[in-house]
C-alpha cells in the first residue's frame, strides 16, 4: 500500500516527451525536440577546468556543513552585484538545482491547508510540490493580460490561508517579464498581506530587447525580510545535467532549509560545486554572451518563421528560449463537427506528423497552449519551424 500522496506524482513533461520521441522515432524520418528546457551546447570551458582541477585533487568531501568550497559566497557575491543590496553566505543555499530549491521552499514555508497563489500557465513543479505538502495551489489566470497577472486579480485571491506567492519571471512556459510595476504592486501586496513571495528567476540570464529582467529585491528592498530566490545554473550556464541551483533569502529561512537539506539531498554534487566555483571566480562572462547571442538570434528566426501562422498570436517571447503559441483562436479556425481537442492532440500530431515534439500545455495548466523550445541548432530551429507552420496552417 503506497501512501496517498504517490497519487498526486506524476512524471515530468520532459520525461513524457523523451517517451513520446523514442516511441516515434521508429515511423518519422527525424524527430525534432523542441520540449527540452535547456539550451544545446558544448560546456562553458571554466565550468571544464573547474571540474578537471578538483578531480585531479580529489577534492570530492561532502560539503553542507562547513562549505569547503566557498561556493555561497561565490553566490553571495554575485547576488549583491545584481541586485545592488549586500548579500552574505549565510543568506545562501546551495541545491541539487531549482527543483529541490522550490521544495525546501514548500517544506519550510507551509503548513498543510496554506494556500499558495500561482499565476497560470506555470511551471509543473509549482502547484505539485504544494500539493505535496498539503497546501492549496491557487490558480491566477494570466491568458487576458499577456500572461502577466493582474494585481486586481492576486489580491482578490488572497484569504486567510493565503501564506506565498509565486513569482516566476521571465516566466517558464510563456516567455513574459513582469515589467517594475507589476513587481512593485506584487511586493506591495505581499507586504500588506504578511505574505511570502516565492522569486524564481531561473531564465534571468535571457531577457531580450527591450525586456529587462528585475530582481523584485531591487525594485522593492523592503519586500526583501519575506522573499526566497530561487535561481538555478542550468539556464545561464547550460548545466541541466549538472543539477546545481542556490536560494537567498532571510537568514532564519535559509538556516532552516539548510538543516532540512542535511536530512535529505545533503548537499549538491562537490565536483560540480568546486567546478561551478572556478568559473564564478575565473570566466569573463564571455561563454554567457555567446549563450545570450545564441537565444536572440534564434528568436528572430523562430520570430520570423511563426508570423506565418493563421489565427495564432505572435509569442511575446519577452524572455528565456521558449516560444508559447496559445491556440485558442486556431481552436475557433478549424473547430468542425467532430469531438473536442485540447494541446495534447495537436502535440500528438505535431510528433507523429511533423516529426516535431513540443510540450502541451495542459501539463502547465493551460490546454490550449504549446510550448517551443528555440535553443536548439538553428538550422534545425527552421526547420522544425517551418514544418509546425505547414502542419498548423492546413489542418483541417
């Protein structure tokens, strides 16, 4: 008998489409992936050395409880240079990346019954790590506002269980930024409401002109006693596999969830803290700008190649590498006697037809949307592009 809560698990949206991809493979000529949260390319050249040295030293102890590696201040560092504010170790955490971040965060946050307020589309691990602790995840439609929430609707939203709220920008699966008054009124009202903001900023590194990404600490240094970071090197360095992250916040919070690590994870694998380390203290911020570079110019091309569609938005695409395609007026186009479709079934065909796997947005909460990766090889950007483009405008 398994506990009750295995009944809310389910896997991934990454791990279903690599199912999905193998399970195609056999019947399409080539199968291109564009549901991959991260971007394809060689590793940053620090990022090898650093790893090469601490091997070669067999520099390969545990590290929670006395970081040898001076890794969080490494962060600390980098932090205070963000955001302008001064941050110091004992407000960092290193994690196994954002995931197990995000779940401390539920774990010394939430009592079972707290609400949480999560705008919609959204991350998968939002509202499944809430569940898990026994909280409530209150969905804030985002669809009318450019999947930016509306602070009328967030703070209409807000009871007496409410305990956090998340803020995700740039925003994973849509793509937008909230711009400094949507993040100023958030603070606000988080402020108002004795609330926790939950700031995960994992694609901070891609904003693109003339979007900037703003840390809500900066925009509003008061909201700062009740805001954890959550931030993850797997975008800004391409390290997914590496599975490395950090939080910042509050000392008491960060000291709780440093205690709460040392009976879970433990701590975050050494080899790749001591290689993380070099590269913070050693890169000229070179191998980011090329990743930066990478992003922009295949979003223009991807840009150019979706304007085609009929009856589908343009995607903002204000930040990270995704393009979010809502077919809610597609829907309209092509809708016929036949039974109701939803994202899943277009996916489906996407793969099987086109050779192109996306991820659907029902998995994000939204089923009329589809999530495209666009950092992938260019030229098989375009091509996958303009296969989906064909595909979508002839449906019948």
């Amino acid at each position: 008998m398994l506990a009750q809560r295995t009944a809310l698990l389910n896997s991934s949206h990454t791990a279903a489409a690599w199912t999905a991809i193998t399970a195609a493979a056999a019947s399409a000529d080539q199968i291109i992936d564009l549901s991959a949260e991260e971007i394809q390319c060689e590793l940053a050249p620090m990022v090898r050395e650093g790893a090469m040295i601490a091997i070669n030293r067999n520099m390969d102890q545990n590290t929670l409880t006395s970081d040898p590696t001076g890794l969080r201040k490494a962060i600390a560092r980098k932090l205070s240079a963000e955001t302008d504010q001064h941050w110091s170790a004992d407000e960092v955490a290193v994690t196994g990346g954002s995931s197990p971040a995000l779940f401390n965060v539920a774990m010394v946050l939430l009592d079972p019954g707290d609400e949480v307020l999560i705008p919609a589309p959204h991350w998968t691990a939002f509202p499944a790590q809430v569940l898990l602790i026994g909280g409530t995840p209150i969905f804030i439609e985002t669809r009318h506002n450019n999947y930016v929430p509306e602070l009328t609707d967030l703070a209409s939203a807000v009871t007496s269980k409410t305990k956090a709220i998340v803020v995700n920008t740039p925003n994973n699966p849509t793509g937008s930024i909230y711009n400094r008054d949507t993040l100023a009124g958030i603070a606000q009202l988080a402020i108002e409401r004795d609330l926790w903001i939950v700031f995960d900023e994992c694609y901070g590194a891609f904003a693109h002109a003339p979007y900037h990404h703003l840390p809500i600490v900066s925009v509003s240094p008061r909201a700062r006693a009740r805001t954890l970071i959550v931030n993850s090197f797997s975008k800004s360095l391409a390290l997914a596999g590496w599975r490395i992250g950090y939080l910042a916040g509050p000392e008491p919070a960060i000291r709780a969830i440093r205690a709460l690590q040392s009976h879970t994870t433990y701590n975050p694998d050494a080899i790749a803290q001591h290689a993380l380390l070099h590269h913070l203290e050693s890169a000229d911020g070179g191998f980011q700008l090329k990743l930066q570079r990478h992003a922009a110019d295949a979003r223009t091309l991807g840009l150019s190649i979706l304007s085609t569609l009929r009856s589908i938005p343009q995607p903002a695409a204000e930040g990270g590498f995704h393009f979010y395609l809502d077919l809610s007026g597609w829907y309209r186009r092509v809708k016929g006697p036949g039974p109701e479709f939803d994202a899943d079934e277009v996916a489906n065909v996407l793969l099987m037809e086109a050779g192109i796997a996306t991820a659907s947005g029902t998995v994000f909460g939204d089923p009329t949307g589809i999530r495209l990766s666009y950092g992938v090889d260019l030229i098989l950007l375009e091509k996958a592009l303009r296969r989906l483009t064909v595909t979508l405008n002839t449906w019948k």
